[in-house]
C-alpha cells in the first residue's frame, strides 16, 4: 500500500508499461466495484482531434463565473500531474492523490487477476477520477476530456448532460483509423442516445458519420458554421474578437485574450454549450458571464508568450492540424517578425506533414529532441526538411539560453511540438 505521494506517482506511472488497450470492460468492472460514482457525475463529456482542453478551459470559465464550482478532468499535464484531476483550476492535493491510489490500487491487483487484465495507466487515473467526483468532491458539474478516440475510451462509461466533439483530424491512426470516417466513427462514440452534440467537426466526410450517428440516437446536433455562426472576427494585438449568432441569442463583440482563429471556434463551441445548459438544464448562466469568462480565459501551453524581451512563445502543437493552426496565427499576429523554430516532436507522429508547413514560414529551423521514450531525434527530424537553414542540436536549453541573450525586436522565437516537451520547456524557462 503506497503511503507517500512519490510512492503515489511512481504506482501510476508504473503502469505505462501496459500501453493503451482499449476497450470498456475494465472500466466498467472499476464502476461496479466501487459502487457507480460516475452515476453520481453531472458530466460534459468533450472529445476531438485538437482543442479540447481550450474548450473546456473557456467552458469552466463561463461557469466559474456563473457561481459554479467545476471540476475538469485533462490529459496531458503540463506543469504537475495533479493538474489532471482539479477543481476550479486548481489541482487535487498531493494528500488527495495518495488517498485516491489507496482506494484504486488494491482493486487493480485484484482485476489483474481476472481474465480482463491489467488496467493502463489512463484506466487508474480515469478511475481515480470517477471515485474523487462521484464520492469524495462532488461538484455541481465536470468536465470529461476523452484520452483517446471515443468509443473505446476509459472516459466513455458516462451519461453526460452534454457532449461536444470539437474538430476532426489526423492523429493516433494506428489506433483510431487512417482516415477521417473512420477516425469520426471513433471520435462518435461519445454521443449518447437523446443526449445533444455540439461540435466544430468540418470536414464532409466526418460530419456525415458523426451525424448519422447522432441521428441514429435521437441526439440533437448544434454543429459550428451551420446552427450557429461566427461573425466578424478580427485578429487584434491582445487575442480576438468576435461575435457569435445562436439560435438562441446573439453576442456581439466577445474577446479572448488567446490567440488565432481556432481558439474563436473553441470559444464558441464553449459558448453554445453553456447556452444549452442555461436552457435546457436550468443553469444560472447569464451572458455577462459568458463575456467575463472568455476573457479570462487561459490555458498553458497554447501560443503561451513566455518571454516578452526577447519574443519567445511556446505551443504544444502535436499534429498536422495544430501546426496548421500555430502557422495560421502567427501569420495573422506576426506578420512582419522573422520566426525562428525549435522543434521537437514524437516518433509515431505524422511529422512528413507536419514539418513542411513549420518550414515555409521559418526564417531558421532548429531541430531537437528530449527525455522522452517516444521522442524523434533532430536528425530524424531534419531528415524531413529541406529548409535552407535548417539546424541540429541536443542541447534545447543551450538554444533557449542563447536567444534570451539576443534583445531583437524583428524577431519571434517559437519553440514549438510534443505537449511533453513544451512542458519541459516551461519548466525550465521559469527556473
């Protein structure tokens, strides 16, 4: 039985060497076991490619700012692992944690010895997270990011009162499918029967199975750009602005202070879905809250200024349509800056499609790597570059050390790839 928090961590992460295994039954047999707490969740379930933790980010907002006491459940951690499991943006106690492992662990040996195997690590931690808000912290409701996929998802053992798929795109194809119907038939696995979607999802092919889906479960679908509208949106020097039509309301000249065109639509989504709830459930949400709460809105690791003299910003963007995104919005907020890259991604990423785009906007790329199993080297990296001033290094923080010195103001400094390195990165930077 673990008694410390180091004991805690090092039980959990102990079980990384199980890798992933999806499926519901060990899920399913934790809930039993420990009495159903998810059934006592009032949950927002949110799935997608990019942008769930944004989107509940502004989402926990606006209800914190309704009087609301929220719990949210993310992955990855950037700055601690508590921060998976938090109230109010605040993470679980190191105490919490250990007494949530003494719970779980003994019920884990014991499924590892039934013919379902051993739960993964996501699966103890989902558990975990269940047992702390359905009998330990209840709140008045929280926010369920999926892990991976949908379907199959340890997440996926709830009812929620809503579920909100935010986009669709290419990441974990070894697991989730090659191709954008079979990646949003993973993704469609959330939605539930009567139970409303709100998605951003754009892409025919994606919104064809995720509608069918929805259809075939009575579900009531509010889909982005079809039932509700961005309108004037405008790149500003502090974030964005913008105004949103629903068919319920209209808000004219909302501002977010994080930056690029897909954080408006993560905004939106968010707005859309505290509508519903405010309708449909009753909840106390007026729309000076859905203002304050956007505009308080942040989330580390999304186009995060880390240093303002010299300009360094860092972006966990981990797929081809992040880096389209990080891309989109440094063109459309730096304009006139020379970029200067450091990249660091994993090896089981697309990184063919995701280097190129990084290229043409670079004045200099460098490529790097870091403590990570999973993670490429600069020479892999390179490999896929034909960049004129492409570069290789293994010390990032030599590199970091070295642009801070440099005062420029022609210049933006983006360190961008993995979460896990960004969150390295951060760490480092705040040293």
């Amino acid at each position: 039985m673990v008694r410390t928090y180091e004991e805690a961590l090092e039980w959990i992460h102990g079980r990384l060497r199980l890798g992933i295994k999806p499926g519901l039954k060990r899920m399913e047999w934790f809930m039993e076991k420990l009495g159903h707490p998810e059934r006592r969740v009032r949950a927002i379930h949110v799935a997608g490619t990019n942008g769930k933790g944004s989107t509940v980010s502004y989402l926990r907002h606006i209800l914190q700012a309704a009087g609301y006491s929220v719990g949210t459940f993310t992955s990855p951690y950037v700055e601690q692992f508590n921060e998976r499991i938090s109230v109010n943006g605040k993470p679980i106690r190191d105490k919490e944690m250990v007494e949530l492992v003494q719970v779980i662990q003994p019920l884990a040996e014991e499924l590892e010895e039934t013919d379902l195997g051993a739960p993964t690590e996501f699966e103890v931690i989902t558990a975990m997270m269940f047992y702390y808000f359905g009998k330990k912290n209840v709140q008045d409701v929280v926010l369920i990011e999926t892990g991976l996929g949908g379907r199959f998802d340890s997440t996926n053992v709830i009812y929620p009162l809503l579920s909100i798929i935010t986009n669709i795109g290419y990441d974990h194809m070894n697991i989730l499918g090659e191709t954008l119907d079979k990646i949003a038939l993973e993704k469609a696995g959330i939605i539930k029967s009567g139970i409303p979607l709100i998605t951003g999802v754009k892409q025919p092919e994606a919104w064809t199975v995720i509608s069918e889906k929805a259809a075939s479960l009575k579900a009531k679908t509010y889909r982005l750009g079809e039932d509700f509208f961005i309108v004037q949106h405008e790149s500003v020097h502090d974030g964005e602005r913008f105004s949103l039509e629903t068919p319920f309301s209209q808000y004219p000249d909302l501002k977010i202070t994080m930056f690029g065109a897909h954080q408006v639509q993560n905004a939106a989504l968010a707005v859309m879905a505290a509508e519903y709830l405010r309708l449909c459930y009753s909840f106390l949400i007026e729309k000076e809250h859905i203002y304050e709460g956007l505009e308080k809105t942040k989330w580390i690791g999304r186009f995060e200024q880390v240093s303002k003299k010299p300009l360094i910003i860092v972006d966990g963007a981990h797929n081809e349509e992040g880096i389209r995104s990080l891309v989109d919005t440094v063109r459309s907020h730096y304009p006139d800056k020379e970029v200067h890259v450091l990249f660091a991604a994993l090896n089981d990423k697309p990184l063919g499609q995701m280097i190129p785009p990084l290229a043409d906007m670079a004045t200099t790329m460098t490529f790097t790597t870091f403590d990570f199993a999973r993670a490429a080297s600069p020479e892999q990296l390179a490999e896929l570059c034909d960049h004129p001033r492409k570069a290789t290094t293994d010390d990032w923080k030599g590199w970091i050390k070295e642009k801070k010195k440099q005062k420029r103001s022609d210049a933006l400094f983006l360190i961008t790839g993995s979460l896990y390195f960004i969150a390295e990165v951060r760490n480092f930077m705040k040293k």
